[in-house]
C-alpha cells in the first residue's frame, strides 16, 4: 500500500510538470509575436494559466510609475474566488515592503515558503504580507537586456503554505522573462505610435503631409492630408508612376530627377512643382525629403513632407508680372553703377562721360539741386588716368566768403588774424587728382580771377606768401545756375566762364526722366531696407505712377527721402506712400503750379523757415540759396507777407 501510494504520488507529480512544461511551451511560442495591443490581455490570461496549474491562487505585476520612479503601480492582477482584502492601485514599495523591494531593485529573485517565518529585517514585509493573507510569496524582478528594472511579478499562496522546488522557480523567471518583453516591445510600439501622432498633429497644424517612398517597389505611403493635397482618394492604391501621372507635364522630368538625386546622394532634396488635380485645377506643391536609414543601417526608404503653395506660389507670380520692370537688376555699365537710369536723356550724359574722362579737359556739369552732379564728376574722375588718387571736393557755397580763399589756396602761419597754423589749400591737396567744385556759380566775384589763374597756369600764392606754387590739378565744376545769364548781371567774370565752359554735360532734371523713377526708387528701397531691418516686397502701380507724376523740385534728393519717409511708415512687406502732397500732384496740370503749391505748402508747414534744421530747404532736399531763386522764379516774394521769408 505504501509502495503504491508512493508511486501515485511520484506519477502525479510527473504529470504536473509534464502539464506545466507544456504551459511555458505554449506561453513562449504566443509572447513570442503577441500584437503590442494583445499583450495585456496574454499577461493576464497567462497568470492565471499558471496559479491553476501549480495550484496558486494569486498573482499580481507591478510597474515602476512614469512620474515617481519610487511608486509602483498595478497592472495586471489574477486572484481566485477567495476574498481577500482589495489591493492597492499604487503602492510605495518601500514602506510596505522595504525588504523585498531592496532585493528586487538589486536584481534579485525572492522566494519566501513562509512569510510569517521570514527573517527578521522583513518585518514590515512580514505584516504586509500577513494583512493581505499572503502565506507563501514568489517575486520576479522585470527587466530587458540587464537594463533598468521597471516592475515585479509575484506568484503568491494564500490557502497554504508552498514550497517552490528550484527547477519550478527557473520556469516561472523563464515567464517573468517573457512577460519583461512582452511589455518593453508594447512599451516601444505605443512610444512610437506617440510619436507618430504627434508628428502627424504638427503636420495637420501646418497643414502638411506626411509620405515614404520605398525606392525599390516605387509604393508611396502616404496620410490622408497627403491624398488630400494630391487630390486623390485615400482608398487608392499610390505608387511613384501614380504620382508622376498628377504631376503637371511641364514639371514631371524635373520632379523625377530630384527624387532620382534624393535617392542617390541620400541629402534632404526640395522642389516645387504643379500638380493636375481630377477637377482640373493646378495646384502647385512644395516637397521636402530625405533618405531614412532601415534596420540594416543602409538608407531604404525616402521620407518626406508635403505643404500647397498654391496661394503663395500665385502671388509670388502676380507680383512678379507686375513688378518685373521694376525689380530687374539695373542693367547699365559698372562704370556707372551710382548712377541709376537707363532714359534716353540719361544714356547720352554716360556717352559724354566716356567721351572725356581720358582726358585732362575741364568740365562743366549742370543741372538743378539732387540731379546728381557730384555722382557725374566722380564717374569721370574714377575713368581718368587720376583714379588712383582721392577726388578732392569744395562747396563753394557753403563757406563764408572770408575763408574760402585759404580753403581754395592755402594760407601761411599768421596771413590774418585768428591764423595760428599754416593750411594747405585744396588745390595743392588735389595736386595729381581731381578737384571738383561744387556750386561754382555762388564763389564770390573777387576771388574768381585768382581761380582763373590757377584754372589756366596751375600756379596760384597762399595768403601770407609771395611764393607762387604749381599745381598739376584738373578741375570738375557744377553749378545749379545759369552762368551765362550771371555773366550777363555782372556775377560771373565772362572769361573764368569761357574758360570753365570747355566740355559741358547738362544732368536733366528728375520730372524730364520719369522712365527712371521705378529704378531709382528701387534702389533707394534696396539701399534704405537693411539700415531699417524692413524687407519690401512690391510698389503698387497707383503709387508708382503718383511717384512719377510728381514734378520733383528737389530732384533724386526729394525722391530719396520721400521713399524713407515712405518706408518709416510701412509696416508689411508693400511700400505706402502717404505723402499728402505727392498724392495730389496727380490732380494738377501746370507745372509751375504744382512747384509754388508745393513750396507755398512746406513754407506753411515751416512756419516760413527756410534755414536750418526742419527748415523748408532740407525738407525739400535743396540748398537755402536754391530754394530762394526758385521763390523768386515762382513769384513767392522773398520776404513774405504771411511767413516772413528772408533770403
């Protein structure tokens, strides 16, 4: 009887290992490929495969919490039919269970067949285990490729105490393991699912779409923002010849040859192209890709997004085929590139420059204030044989007439009173180079023989010295007066003027040019933006024209600082005008009136100051003595009743 009992109870044993063998067979080939949103369910199904084989009746698997990494939080819990005290849904290890925890976290397996005899540093242990009705307990620490340990999983008797022979504990770590993976690739999966939709919100928030283009095959996967943007349906199958068919005809050679070069150089690639949607409009669409590398390490995939530009694009268009003219690069010499024109009246002065700057001949420019007479004799200067040396300039009117002659000429230590130093003149500076004096017609009538001199001879004396020096020095003059009819009034010495009149170039004024108004306004935009950190894109049409309809008394001067008044108040990328008195010009039909109304108003705004600092000249862009010949001219009395003028 006791042989046969004995080997009754040896067969059943046998059995249940057999029984239990075949459970962990069956519960590795499942975890092996269980789907990420199938794992929890397999956990749970297996804890309690395995409490009814061995005969358990709970078992319960904790992970470390994302936010407290000293809090575990259940997951997945099988108890039986017993009633037990309701577990925790998180739980401070530590305070419940300081001792197993400690061996857990250090990567250890526990095993306690008696929880009321375990030893004496798991008290606390030993009267958690006891509240919960826990007489036998098994835990499993859950970790992947020796990484961090991120839960436990324990096997618990609650009806008796068990013993867990060693070959049963090295199956059930063999399950903890199964479970640590099951959950690690569930883990990964819903980490780059996260990614994925939140790479796919930021692309619907931009309104773009994703794709991938496997190279091999030519398959296109794409999000419906992707199909949308197409203008195909998401049911449809797409492949690169597919997407190639949508493609605009004119553009489909160019878009295969940038996904071919994005294919081969694996660099990130972009191109803009149309696309024939099914309802037969164009849309154009910009594309941005780059070559993923697979598992293999090498580049397998061309991964891209994909935005409409269509409304971009059209403006971008628009506002070329309106502004094409105007934004050209200005196509005239280098040799000219300060000044900017392409008129007929332009083109000849750039003729007349060529013809005399070789040599040493005196020229005489002309031309009202702002047309940009210093600009010509600088061109002449940087074309003559004396480039090398620094162009030296004098404005004759803006010196008294008691120190432009030791400007001009020099003086010794004590020529005068208040002479403390010997100064060189300026045509000893200019000795070599280029002197160019500016407003010629306001140097004052008596040093104009001693000019003279120095203009025919090259000598001339410093004030305060006989010694007669000799200069070798060509001479550049300007004047915004008409010389001729100062010879006339007794102004102007007729021979200084003979003499000065060799080779004349006469700079038209602004109004006579209104061709070049879109082209100097440009450049003055181009010039003014960087200084203002602005970026101008477009000038309406309407504007243009009033620029160009405005007669301009203070030449390219006034048009430069209307155009920097005008980007001061810009606040997009279109220029705004809203000068008042360049708007109305438009309105006006003699040109004449147009000036004095002009004038009339900036005397107004000035209160009738035309010197100085906000004065009506420098608002007009032009010299004090100018502005007082045009009253003169335009019948604005000098000294006017209302403002008070005086000249």
């Amino acid at each position: 009887m006791s042989d046969a009992g004995t080997r009754s109870t040896a067969s059943n044993d046998i059995e249940e290992r057999l029984r239990f063998e075949m459970l962990i067979a069956d519960l590795s080939l499942r975890f092996v490929s269980v789907p990420a949103d199938r794992v929890d369910r397999e956990i749970e199904g297996a804890q309690r495969a395995i409490c009814e084989c061995l005969g358990l009746e709970h078992s319960s698997l904790w992970q470390t919490s994302t936010h407290n990494p000293d809090e575990l939080v259940l997951t997945h819990l099988y108890r039986g039919d017993l009633e037990l005290p309701p577990p925790p849904a998180r739980m401070r290890a530590r305070e419940f269970f300081p001792w197993t925890q400690a061996k857990l976290m250090a990567g250890e397996m526990i095993s306690v067949p008696n929880t009321a005899e375990a030893p004496p540093e798991a008290s606390k242990d030993r009267e958690t285990w006891r509240h919960f009705g826990v007489k036998s307990t098994l835990g499993f620490p859950l970790s992947v490729g020796g990484g961090a340990i991120f839960g436990v999983l324990s096997f618990d008797a609650v009806k008796q105490v068990r013993t867990c022979p060693e070959p049963l504990l090295k199956r059930l770590q063999l399950v903890a393991q199964l479970f640590a993976n099951a959950l690690e690739r569930k883990r990964a999966e819903k980490k780059l699912r996260d990614s994925e939709a939140r790479l796919s919100l930021a692309a619907e928030s931009a309104n773009a779409g994703l794709w991938t283009l496997d190279p091999e095959s030519g398959q296109i996967w794409a999000t419906d923002k992707t199909y949308e943007l197409l203008g195909l349906s998401p049911s449809e199958e797409l492949d690169l010849d597919k997407f190639l068919d949508h493609v605009h005809g004119e553009d489909r050679d160019m878009v295969s040859r940038v996904i071919q070069e994005a294919v081969r150089s694996g660099r990130d690639s972009g191109v803009e192209y149309r696309i024939q949607r099914l309802d037969g409009s164009v849309g154009w669409i910009g594309s941005h890709g780059q070559m993923q590398r697979g598992g293999n390490g090498e580049p397998d995939l061309l991964m891209g997004v994909t935005i409409d530009i269509t409304q971009s694009k059209q403006v971008e268009l628009r506002l070329h085929a309106e502004s094409q003219y105007l934004k050209e690069e200005i196509a005239i010499d280098g040799r000219f590139a300060d000044i900017v024109g392409q008129s007929v009246s332009l083109k000849k002065v750039f003729e007349q420059i060529e013809r005399v700057s070789p040599t040493d001949s005196i020229v005489l420019i002309t031309g009202e204030t702002g047309t940009g007479k210093e600009l010509v004799a600088r061109a002449i200067h940087n074309l003559s044989r004396r480039k090398e040396r620094v162009m030296v300039k004098v404005d004759c009117s803006s010196l008294p007439s008691t120190l432009i002659e030791s400007e001009l000429f020099g003086r010794e230590k004590g020529a005068y009173t208040g002479a403390l130093t010997k100064q060189i003149g300026r045509f000893e500076l200019a000795h070599g180079s280029t002197l160019f004096l500016d407003e010629i017609g306001e140097l004052p009538f008596e040093l104009q023989a001693k000019l003279l001199r120095v203009v025919q001879e090259g000598q001339f004396e410093r004030l305060g010295s006989p010694r007669t020096v000799s200069v070798d020095v060509r001479v550049i003059a300007a004047t915004n007066r008409d010389l001729a009819e100062r010879v006339e009034e007794g102004l102007f010495r007729r021979d200084l003027y003979y003499r000065l009149n060799v080779f004349s170039i006469h700079l038209p004024p602004l109004r006579e040019r209104p061709d070049d108004i879109p082209l100097l306004t440009w450049r003055f935009v181009r010039e003014l933006e960087r200084k203002m950190g602005k970026k101008i894109e477009s000038i309406p049409k309407k504007t243009m024209a009033m620029l160009q309809a405005y007669p301009w008394p203070g030449n390219v001067r006034e048009l430069r600082n209307a155009v920097e008044q005008a980007l001061i108040v810009s606040t997009g990328p279109e220029l705004e005008l809203k000068n008042r008195e360049v708007g109305e010009t438009t309105l006006l039909t003699s040109l004449k009136r147009v000036e004095r109304q002009h004038i009339l108003a900036v005397l107004e705004q000035t209160g009738g100051r035309v010197k100085g600092t906000g004065g009506a000249a420098e608002i007009l862009g032009m010299k004090p003595t100018t502005l007082y010949t045009m009253m003169q001219r335009l019948g604005i009395p000098s000294r006017h009743s209302r403002y008070g003028v005086s000249n």
